[in-house]
C-alpha cells in the first residue's frame, strides 16, 4: 500500500561551536535518489534502488533505536570518512572543516 504522506528522514550538520545557538546554520547532506530538494529532477533507476536511499525511507516508519545502522551513518559522516560520502549526492562540508 502506498500513504498519502512520506515522512523523511534528514540528515543535517553544522559548523557552529555551539549547536544549540539559534544563530546556528544547519546544512544538509543530499542522498542521490531520496526526495530532497524540491528543484531537483527525480531520480529513476528502474528497476534497481539506492540502497542507501532506500534504507533511509523504511527508517523513517521507525525509531532510531530499530535502525541502529542510522547511527553508524551519522558517525561516518561526522567523521567524514570517503567511503560513506561516495554513498551521498553532496557533502556540505566539503573542503572545509567536519561538521
């Protein structure tokens, strides 16, 4: 069956020392395939998915505590390792500081 609303869940960083400031500007990490930006084309690979993306959206049905993987994912990003950010459609961090 399919819902009439998606509930998504997004990923976001920020450079601020303080994360709590109100004055924080938060980024967010793009996924190739997962609905994001409202300009972007949508992506069709019929009839294979992103994982990654795919993933994203079943965790959205859930608790962070039964997708622990989602963990793992925010810690590799934090530490900006090359292997899960070739997973990503953009890093906003890239070329600077991790968040």
């Amino acid at each position: 069956s399919i819902t009439k609303e998606r509930t998504e869940v997004i990923l976001q960083g920020t450079s601020s020392l303080d994360p709590n400031d109100p004055s924080a500007v938060w980024e967010e990490f793009e996924f190739k395939c997962k609905p994001g930006d409202l300009r972007r084309r949508p992506c069709l690979i019929s009839p294979y998915h992103y994982r990654l993306d795919w993933l994203m959206w079943f965790a959205a049905f859930q608790t962070y505590e039964q997708n622990e993987w989602i963990i793992h994912l925010a810690g590799k990003l934090l530490a900006q390792e090359e292997e899960t950010l070739s997973l990503l459609a953009t890093n906003p961090f890239a070329g600077r500081d991790p968040p």
